[in-house]
C-alpha cells in the first residue's frame, strides 16, 4: 500500500498522506454509526453562519436573564431588606469589573474560547495543560448547574402555578428529570435555528418582567409608606457608613447575577463582522476581527446594563412588596419572587403567562449550558489526548453529560437553594480566572514595551484590584456555603483522573497529524526508499560514526539485504502536547538512507508511523534494559522511554486494527544495546 506524495501549495513541498487511524476512521458498530451521525464537533470548524450583534445578545441572554427567575428570591432569603443595596454593590462589580474584564477577553480570545484559552497561552507545557484542565472542571460546573438548577427552577415554577399544579402536583424530582430528559432529545437529534429561538424566548421574558416591575413600581408609589417601612427597618440597623460596608460585605450572596459573561464571549464566532471602517486595514489570518470584536464588547455592554436595571428594580420592589413569610423556605415566594408578584399585582391569567415564559427560558437556559460544553470540550481535550474518541462527536457527549445531569438532579433532589453554592463557585472561578488572566497579558505587555506608559501601568493596576475583588468574592462565597467548592473540586477532579486515564489508554496511539517535507530534494528521494524492501533502523545517535557501527553490528549478526534506513527522531521541547505535525529531511549516505525526524511529541509512535509509511521489510529496535516503571513514566511524560518495546507495542496494536488479517508485517528485531 504505497502512499503517493501529495503537493503543498501554500509550501511549495510534497507532504505525505495521512495514515487511517481508529481515532479518525469511521465507527464499525450500527450503534457506534448511530452515535456518530450525529455531526464532530470540530475544534477549528468555522462557524458557517453570523448574526448582528443584537441579535446574538438573546443566546447569551437565555443564561444571562434566566437568572432573574430566582435571583431576587435569593437574594430575599440570603440578605432580606439588605437586597436592593447589596444588589446595587453587584451592579458596581458588574459594571466596573466584570464587564472591563470580559472586554479586554474579547479582544484576546476573539475565537471563542474565552479566559481558558488566554490562561492557557499564557502557560507551557505540562503546567498549561493541568491549568486548562482545572478550568475547564469549573467550566463544567458552572454549566452543568446551569442545566440542573435552571431545569428545577422551571419544574418549582410549573409546580406553584394555580393552573398547572393540579396536573403536575408534588413531582418536583421527577418534573426536573423530564425537562433534562426533553433537553437531550432535542440535542440528541439536532438543535437548529438557536440564535431565533432564544429571541423568541428571551424578549418577551424581558418585556414580561418590565411589566410586573413597572406595576410594583406603581404600587409602591401608591403606597409610600412601604418605602418608610423599609427605611425604618434599614435605620434601625445601621447607619450610611455601616450600610454600605456591610452590603459590601454580604454581596457574594448574590453573586448568581454574575452568570452569562463567559457564555458572551463563547458566542463570539456568531457575531458579525460589521462593514468595515474607513482607514481600518481589513483582517488578515493573523489580525485580531476588530469589528466583530467591537460588536462582541456593543453585546456585553447592552447586556450588563440591561440585566443591572433589571437586578435592581427587581431587587427593590420584591423587597418591599414581598412578605418575609412569602419568601422563606416553603414560602409560595421562595425562589420566584417576581413570580409571585405576577400573580400577586396581575391576576392568574397573566401570572400563568409570565410563568410559563419563565419556564421556557429557564428550560432554554439550559440549551445554552449545553452548547457551551459541547462546544468546549472538544477544543481542549481531545487535543490534549485526554478524552475518548467519542468526545468529538454530538450524540455520545449529550448522552454523558445527561448522566451527569441526572446524577447531580438526584444528588441535590432537584432543589434551587441547594444548587446556588456550586453555581456561584463555578461562575467566580471562572470571572477570576478571566481577570487574572487580563492582569498577567496586560503585565507581560507593560514590562515588554521600550517605552513604558503611564496608562499601561494603571491599567495593570486596575485589573490586579479586580481580581482582589473576585477573589474576595469567590472566597466569602465558599466559607458561606462550601457545598459549592465540594462539587466543584469532584467536578475539576473527575476531568484530572479521567484525561489521565484517557491518555493512557491513548498512549498508542501513532499521534502524527501530518507528515511534511523540509525541502523538495527530500520529496524526490522519498520515492527511492519507500516501498522498496529496505531495513529501518531507529538510532538515537545522530553522528555518522554511530551510523557506521550500527552498520556493521547489522550486517555481521543478521542475513540483511538492500539498505538500511537509519531514522532520527527529534522531539519538541514541548512533549505535552499529544498530537503534532511531523517533518521529513531526508539524504542518501552511501547505498544506506538517513531520515531525520523534526517535531515529534513521542520517538516510539513517530517511528510506528514513519514505518507504516516507508513499509520495510524488517525493523531493528534497541533495547536499553533500564528500569521500565521509570521508562514507562519517561514515555508517558516526555515522549521517551523503551522505545524498542514501545515501538513493538505500537505497531501490534495498530496492526490489530489496520489490517488484522494481512500477513506481509515487517520483521521486527530487538537488540540489546
């Protein structure tokens, strides 16, 4: 099976085809085909389709607003008549933090992968790998609980409506589990027209809530002496001073009104360009899209703005119209507050339409959780190694994470307040995350400049006290309710031990992307060599002396004809990596061949592939006789180790499934070194 070179255009040289691997060829099973049709999810695939940008704000917007469905009832039972100034300090940190720092991740990570990518680039090796993989288990909990809170908060809905209780009655679990249930099928079998929908389920929630808040608005105006209650109340209490320090004090309570801003730069691959400005050079592969992102930064304003005058109306007038009775555990206003004020100031009628507007977007809340996972864990992990072949695929992901769903549904028995402490932690950690990240580039690009600004400098200092303000707030959420950095931990743990496993069952695997040329002579003599019943022969090293000894070692101890082709593998100084392009140089020295290897991530899978390309008749491995726990780990870590067995390994286990029943396998030879 000779492999014809292939042209490179856009190199000028030959590169090789690519070898069918079982990571990339096509499922053998019905079940495994049924699975697979569903669509790869692509780390690179472009997206086929943009948006305006007011139109992209409503996706990110069914996980950003969803969230009034129970903020304001949260925040009633955590802090009570403390929520509209607590609440206003959460609109300051939105405002003048998380916003400038999602502002400036726009800009840096405008293909979508947000503070992950940013903190990844900024690392290497092994270092950036673990960090990626720690981020991405908060990721997973942030959007995981969205899926299972927003599901039970939409069940808690449907159970206390007047109209649909009768039907529904007590079933809160089992409610909960239909919803996630219905939210599979729907990914399972193809979610189209998403940036539609969620305008269609996004607006008129928005409007629905302006309309009960407006009329609360009224009746408190109707009846001023709500506001000198709740003055009195406040008064008694504290002062101005105290006010303010303790509503700074006790606003990580309320940090679920954070969620959305790393779901607003995910979506930033369907944000549209915009016509380009006049003077502004046209974006070329390597300049960042400014005017996508310009539109992506118009989004996050218009959205954090919008959902802070919703937080705070909300705030205020569910504090002042809601009794303390209605909002405590068991209270018909626990949870669904503005709910409750629906029916309470609108009558039945319009509170059945709020409420079932409320569970649609609760219910497309977790649609958009489900997206962003699908969407994230394939860029990362199958790159790293550390997932199965089925993570690149639809179907099998949205049946995993279902799983997940359901076990953390019956864990928690689908209840609202339970939830809210993994929520905030994941949603914290990853706003930290993306500040710490903003602070360190914008260090690194301060320290790097010949002429070092004061504004630089400032804007350093800025995003450092940022990120003291996350941290602070991630830490107060924590020591209040510790159940959320618990899941969270099992989730980031869960991703470490099974990448680890993962890429350990991978190990095998050849881990060649591609196989280029360096130059065109090598190309032309690639055909003198390949298929041409010659002997390889890997050797570490490099020099011509060695060449010559191992030479004659061959030719005196084994019957050998035609020539031998020594091969050199020269690996990256990064070897975390798991898969990499190869490149070939190749030179005649004497009747013999000499191949040198350039940008392996492992010596062992880039010799088995390098042989299935050339097809020798016999392969001579040396054996180092060393201890092979430690060679083992030094194969796993750094692309080392006992080539020779490893080599073996390799090639069985890819014969295995190439060609189970070809018999023309090279000879292969171990040799004592």
């Amino acid at each position: 099976m000779r492999r014809a070179l292939k042209q490179q255009e856009t190199q000028g040289y030959a590169s090789l085809p690519a070898l069918p691997t079982r990571y990339t060829a096509p499922p053998r099973t019905r079940l495994g085909q049924w699975f697979f049709r569903g669509g790869r999810l692509e780390e690179t695939a472009p997206i086929k389709e943009t948006y305006p940008w007011f139109l992209v704000i409503w996706l990110t917007g069914v996980d950003y607003f969803s969230s009034l469905a129970y903020q304001p009832g949260i925040a009633l039972l955590a802090v009570g008549v403390l929520a509209p100034p607590a609440t206003l300090i959460l609109v300051l940190v939105t405002i003048a933090g998380a916003l400038p720092v999602y502002w400036q991740v726009a800009y840096r990570s405008f293909a979508g992968q947000g503070s992950i990518a940013i903190l990844e680039n900024l690392m290497s090796g092994w270092r950036a790998k673990i960090f990626a993989l720690v981020l991405i288990g908060f990721a997973a909990t942030d959007f995981v609980i969205t899926m299972t809170l927003s599901a039970a908060d939409a069940a808690h809905h449907a159970i206390e409506n007047p109209f649909l209780r009768p039907f529904i009655g007590g079933r809160h679990e089992l409610l909960t589990l239909a919803l996630l249930t219905l939210l599979a099928l729907v990914f399972i079998f193809g979610f189209r027209e998403a940036i539609r929908l969620a305008t269609a389920v996004a607006v008129p929630y928005i409007l629905l809530n302006f309309v009960v808040l407006v009329t609360g608005l009224l009746r408190i105006a109707q009846h001023p002496a709500l506001i000198n209650s709740w003055r009195l109340t406040l008064n008694m209490g504290y002062d101005w001073t105290g006010l303010f320090i303790t509503s700074a004090l006790v606003f990580p309570k309320l940090a679920l009104g954070l969620s959305g801003f790393e779901t607003g730069v995910s979506v930033m691959p369907m944000v549209a360009k915009g016509e380009s400005e006049p003077g502004v050079p046209p974006t070329t592969a390597l300049a960042p899209p400014m005017g996508r992102i310009k539109n992506t930064r118009k989004l996050l304003v218009v959205a954090a703005l919008l959902m802070g005058l919703l937080l705070l109306l909300s705030s205020f007038v569910t504090t002042l119209l809601v009794p303390p009775e209605a909002y405590a555990q068991g209270g018909l206003a626990n949870g669904r507050a503005t709910a409750y004020l629906a029916h309470q100031l609108l009558g039945s009628v319009f509170g059945t339409i709020y409420d079932l507007s409320t569970i649609l977007i609760l219910w497309f809340a977790g649609a958009s959780a489900m997206t962003g996972l699908i969407n994230l864990i394939p860029r990362y992990l199958p790159r790293f190694g550390m997932a199965p072949r089925w993570v690149s695929y639809r179907r099998p992901m949205v049946v995993v994470l279902f799983a997940i769903d359901v076990l953390v549904t019956h864990i928690f028995h689908a209840s609202v307040d339970a939830q809210g402490g993994a929520y905030a932690t994941g949603v914290l950690f990853l706003i930290l995350s993306a500040a710490v990240a903003v602070t360190i580039s914008l260090w690194r690009e301060f320290r790097d400049q010949s002429n070092r600004s004061t504004r630089a400098l400032l804007e350093t200092v800025y995003f450092f006290i940022v990120s003291l303000v996350f941290a602070y707030t991630l830490t107060a959420n924590i020591i209040e309710r510790p159940d959320g950095v618990y899941i969270s931990t099992a989730f980031v743990f869960t991703v470490l031990i099974l990448s680890a496993v993962s890429r350990y069952f991978r190990s095998k695997e050849l881990r060649v992307s591609e196989v280029r040329f360096a130059d065109e002579p090598s190309a032309a003599l690639w055909t003198s060599l390949a298929g041409k019943n010659v002997n390889l022969v890997p050797l570490e090293s490099r020099s011509a002396s060695a060449r010559l000894a191992k030479m004659s070692e061959i030719r005196s101890h084994y019957q050998v004809t035609g020539p031998l082709v020594f091969l050199h593998v020269h690996l990256l100084d990064n070897r975390s990596e798991f898969v990499a392009p190869l490149r070939l140089s190749l030179r005649q020295e004497g009747e013999n061949f000499v191949v040198d290897v350039r940008g392996a991530v492992a010596i062992a899978n880039s010799i088995a592939y390098i042989s299935e390309l050339i097809e020798p008749k016999t392969i001579f491995l040396e054996l180092t006789r060393q201890n092979l726990m430690m060679q083992s780990l030094r194969y796993l870590f750094w692309g080392e180790g006992e080539i020779g067995l490893l080599v073996y390994s390799i090639l069985v286990h890819y014969w295995e499934w190439a060609r189970p029943e070809e018999q023309s396998q090279p000879t292969l030879y171990l040799m004592s070194s």
